[in-house]
C-alpha cells in the first residue's frame, strides 16, 4: 500500500513516532520498569505471542522510521490480543479481517498504545457494527480503513467521518480516510 500525505501531515507524524519512540528510553535501571531493556523484552514476548496464534508481523519503514505491520486476518482474537498488541512500538498497520473482532475490541484498538500511529486497519468481515467504529478516535493518523462485509452501515460510516472530522486531536491532513468497502 502506498499512502500519499501532505509535507505538514508527514510531519505530524514523524513528530508524533518520534515523541512515542522516547518513551522509555531513559537511564536504564536495574532493568526496571521503564528502562530500555526491560520494553524490549515485553515487546520479544508480545512478538513470540502473536506468531504463536499465527500473526504475519513485519516492520516496515515509513519516513518518520519504522513501525509494525501485523496481519491476524482468519485468526482468533481476544482481550489478550490486544494486551500484546500494546506492548510493541509503532502498530501502523493492522489487518483483523475474518477474525472474532467485536465492538469491545474495538476499544481496546482506540487505546494509545495500540491506535496511536495506526495509518491503515481492515475490520472487514467481522461483527463490527456502527457502535464499535465510533469507539475509533484515537487513530489520529488513519489513513485507511476496510470495513466490506462487516456491520458498519453507510449511515455509521458518515457519522464517524463528521465525528473525526470534528475531533481537534486529529491532524488536518488526515481528516478524510479512505474507506474501503
């Protein structure tokens, strides 16, 4: 996929990666909680954990650096998923395709941790509806999201895009995404 943005919205975020990127990044420690060493060994256990339920994982450069691309599509995924999920940097792309996603889920992707830099996600043919796209705002930076064969009604779809489009916290240059259908 290859995503064009403004100068200004590719600023954003990589300014954004890169606040995101420190997090952590301090004097290591003992290895205590938010030393380097201690991040890299959750994120090993987070990577060992989606490979064993059959996520494809890659990292993949964007111009603000690099960032995961993680494929669960015809996977089971549950609350500790997600718990996972939030333990690696950078989730840019995450494909839930066929998967049990539910509306709940959907508020564990709206967490920080795991939506913070999303630029594309695919929910198509799940259970979806219109109450788990509104749980969506934390993505500030989506630029594309699938949602073919799910619940998510052309009605819900354009209530998401005003909320989205109303949202302060949302850049300008990714205001409008790309829905796929």
């Amino acid at each position: 996929m290859v995503c064009k943005v403004s100068k200004r919205a590719a600023i954003t975020l990589s300014i954004s990666l890169g606040c995101i990127g420190m997090a952590g990044c301090g004097a290591d420690v003992d290895g205590g909680p938010g030393s380097y060493a201690a991040a890299e060994k959750m994120s090993q256990s987070a990577q060992e954990f989606l490979k064993s339920k059959g996520a494809t994982m890659t990292r993949k450069r964007y111009p603000p650096g690099e960032a995961w691309v993680i494929d669960l599509s015809g996977k089971e995924v549950t609350d500790e998923t997600f718990d996972r999920l939030q333990e690696l940097d950078h989730v840019a792309e995450l494909n839930l395709s066929k998967t049990s996603l539910t509306d709940a889920h959907m508020k564990l992707i709206n967490n920080p941790e795991v939506g913070g830099v999303l630029v594309s996600l695919d929910v198509s043919n799940t259970a979806v509806t219109d109450a788990g796209l509104k749980e969506l705002t934390t993505p500030r930076f989506l630029m594309k999201i699938a949602v073919a064969g799910s619940k998510v009604s052309e009605q819900g779809l354009k209530q998401w895009q005003a909320d989205r489009n109303a949202n302060s916290n949302v850049p300008k240059g990714f205001k409008v995404v790309k829905v796929m259908k």
